[in-house]
C-alpha cells in the first residue's frame, strides 16, 4: 500500500486539485480516494498499468463529485441571455505553465470547471457527464462552452500581462 501510495500520490492529486481547489478538502477527498482504491483492489480485473491509472483517477473524479455533491459546492450558471460574440480564435498556451494553467482552470466557477475536466481530462461525453451530474446533456455542452471562452479569456488576459 505504502509503495502505492507513494507512485500515484502526485499525479492523483493533480486530477483532485483539478475538482477542489480548496487544499483542506482537496486533501480529504484524495485519502477517501485511497481507502476506495485499496479496499477495491482485491475485485480489480488488472489490465495493465495505463488501465489501473484510469480507473484510479476515476476514483479521485468520482470521490471529488461526491464531495461537491455532498457540500453543495458544484453550482451551474445559467445562460439565457447570451449577447456575447461568439470567438473562434484559440489563446496559444504554450508560453504558460502547467501550474500557470492549472491556477486558471481552478478559478473558473464549480459548474464550468467539473464540465471541461471530466469532457477534456477524463473523456466522459456530455451524456455521460449529465448523468454523473444529474443535469441535462444540454446543460453540460453549454457549461463546456462558457468554460472554454472564460478560459481563453483569462489565458489572453494573462499572456498580455506578461508582455
């Protein structure tokens, strides 16, 4: 267990930190994480090690989810009265850094954010994503595409502060 924890403790809480951005709860949902993993390894069908890393991370999602859930903390914007242009062009993010883009994507509201991590980094389509979230698959596509406009939007913003 120990030698397991200390091979995935980093990259799992990367994918947690993704979800909570608060540190305390970020933590609590990795350590449930960790008994969830341990204690379902025995009925694991293991398929390699890219599988075992899937399936860990959707532990992590699915325990973040939860806690979201459970606190009252995942919220959805609503879009009725959309008057903003649309904006195809994509900010290039290759002048950020990883933490750079992780401190972005952390400040997008709950909604935004549990919809573009489990469309972009976990692959979930938005039905999927609308029952994991019980919301409509509606819903999801528009949070995803809000996420994606605030996101460019602050990535634009501070690629033009560092100049």
């Amino acid at each position: 267990m120990s030698q397991l924890y200390q091979i995935y403790v980093e990259e799992l809480s990367s994918v947690c930190y993704r979800y909570v951005s608060d540190y305390d709860d970020a933590k609590d949902v990795l350590q449930n994480s960790f008994v969830k993993i341990f204690t379902s390894i025995p009925a694991l069908d293991y398929r390699g090690e890219d599988s075992f890393k899937a399936w860990m991370k959707r532990i992590v999602a699915n325990e973040a989810l939860t806690q979201l859930k459970r606190r009252k903390k995942l919220v959805f914007m609503e879009h009725n009265n959309i008057s903003e242009e649309p904006s195809d062009d994509e900010p290039r993010t290759e002048c950020l850094s990883p933490d750079e883009l992780h401190h972005l994507i952390s400040k997008l509201p709950d909604g935004y954010r549990m919809v573009l991590n489990l469309f972009i980094f976990e692959g979930y389509s938005h039905r999927q994503i609308a029952e994991l979230l019980n919301i409509s698959e509606s819903t999801s596509a528009s949070q995803f595409y809000h996420a994606k406009r605030l996101l460019a939007k602050s990535i634009k913003e501070l690629i033009k502060s560092k100049r």
